[in-house]
C-alpha cells in the first residue's frame, strides 16, 4: 500500500511574517494559563478547511504535553466548551498576545 506524502505547512512567506512568529515565539509562556512550554504559535481558525487566519491573528499557547491538553488544543477541539465560546477564548488570546508584544518592545 502506496502512502501519500505528507503536507507540509508552507513556509512564512515575508520577512514581516517571520519577524512576527519570531516576536510571537519570544513571549516564552501561555497566554492564557501561564505555562511556561511546551507552546506554539497558534493560528485563529480559517474560514474553511486548512485555511489559516492571517499571521498577526496569532497567539503563543500551550500544547499537548504529559500532563494533558494545552490550550491550543482545547480551543481547537472545542474541549469543555462551544465553537462561539472557542472563538471568544481565542480572541482574548490573539488581544493578550498581542499586548504582551507591546510591553516587551
């Protein structure tokens, strides 16, 4: 049995988008819980499927780790709440984030 490849995510694309992720990475701990790593740059879900959000629309979450569900997971996969309660989550988030970014400048 022939396995397809796999899908790769493409690459930033602009320097802007780059120096973003990087600014977005250097926060060091989630946003929402405070859990210093391991966390990831976490997109606001697209409009369809595999579409992403804009990449200032962005927050540093928590992920999967030996203790459970991060955050980015939870608000992907509705856990504990609805999709408009996800959406809400994330955009406090993608606002928190955003001024953490202010303050380390």
């Amino acid at each position: 049995m022939k396995r397809s490849p796999m899908k790769r995510k493409p690459r930033p694309s602009s320097p802007e988008e780059r120096a973003w992720y990087a600014k977005v990475a250097s926060i060091g701990h989630c946003v929402l819980c405070g859990k210093h790593g391991p966390c990831q740059v976490a997109h606001r879900n697209g409009a369809g499927a595999s579409l992403k959000a804009e990449y200032h629309q962005t927050a540093y979450l928590c992920c999967a780790s030996n203790d459970g569900l991060g955050c980015h997971e939870k608000i992907d996969r509705y856990i504990g709440m609805n999709r408009t309660e996800s959406e809400a989550l994330m955009d406090e988030a993608i606002e928190k984030t955003k001024q953490l970014l202010e303050i380390l400048e």
